[in-house]
C-alpha cells in the first residue's frame, strides 16, 4: 500500500527529487523504483501487489482510485480499494484512511472502543466510505462511482491503511 511519492515528503514538497542528476517527473521516478523491485524479483517466483494512495503525487486520482498502468511481469496493481481472494480467503484492501474520518464525523462519542465501532459501521453500512459529504479534504471521493466502494459480501479480512494505532479485531 501506497504512498510512494508522498506528497508530504519533504524532498517532495521542496521539489529537488533527481535521478542520475537529471530531472524528471515524478510518474518517472515511480518507474524507476518499480524497475528496482521488478529486477530483484527475476530470481524468485513472488509477485507484489501494489496499491495507490490518495497521497501519491504521481497518481491523482480521487477515491476510487484505478491502479497504477502496468508495465511489469512480477509487479500487480490494484486498485483502490481491491477486493482479492487468495485460496478461497476473500481480503478487501483499501488504503485510505476512513477511520480518523468517521471518528471525526461522530456527532457524540458512544461507550466502547472507537475502531472496533467504525469496523462495525463499515460492515453494517456495507460501504468502505459511508460518510457523504467527506469530512477531509485528503479525502477526495467521487460519488458517481460509489458502486466500486459498495461491500457486497463481509471480507474474511478487512486492511486499512491509517493513522490511527494499530489494531486487530475480529468481527
């Protein structure tokens, strides 16, 4: 999961990123790393999977995100966010940060552990974004195509990129 040009680098917002003392955009520099990973993975059978973030500055893309254009063999990008099944294990991905929001649009705070709240909510609403409008402004969300964020079936398991601590829960 993404970022991985972070729009709130440092090295980024300066706008000093070169390669072989050229410059060059930042699409290209993607590249470049993607290129780096691709040649180590020639000796052994794994493929990545990647995912772009809202934060990508090469990707500006509102939620839902299409993936990354593709260009290598061992290298699979995914949207966001992606549903895949792995040996019948359905694992919703979606990188975006939709707890610090919902926990930002809580009119009052209820008794009980705030994230295991917002997973609840998310499964229950069956959206991966069930807020309407969004709450922050890192959140842009285009709405005609709400029907790729819909959780038609309960994940197995449920990544989530965010700010907030770590957890696990089971459901």
């Amino acid at each position: 999961m993404g970022p991985f040009l972070d729009e709130r680098h440092k090295v980024v917002e300066s706008g000093n990123i070169s390669l072989n003392e050229n410059s060059f955009q930042y699409d290209a520099f993607f590249r470049h790393l993607m290129a780096a990973i691709e040649s180590r993975l020639s000796m052994v059978s794994t493929e990545i999977l990647i995912q772009p973030s809202l934060k990508d500055v090469h990707h500006p893309y509102p939620f839902p995100q299409p993936p990354f254009p593709n260009k290598f063999s061992r290298i699979r990008y995914l949207s966001n966010p992606q549903k895949i099944v792995l040996n019948g294990i359905i694992i919703q991905l979606l990188n975006a940060d939709i707890f610090t929001d919902m926990e930002m649009a809580m009119i009052s705070r209820p008794k009980g552990d705030i994230q295991e709240l917002t997973i609840k909510a998310l499964l229950e609403q069956k959206s991966l974004y069930p807020i309407f409008p969004p709450i922050s402004n890192d959140f842009p969300v285009e709405y005609k195509h709400r029907k790729v964020f819909e959780l038609n079936e309960q994940p197995d398991i449920l990544l989530v990129q965010s700010m907030q601590p770590c957890f696990i829960y089971v459901v």
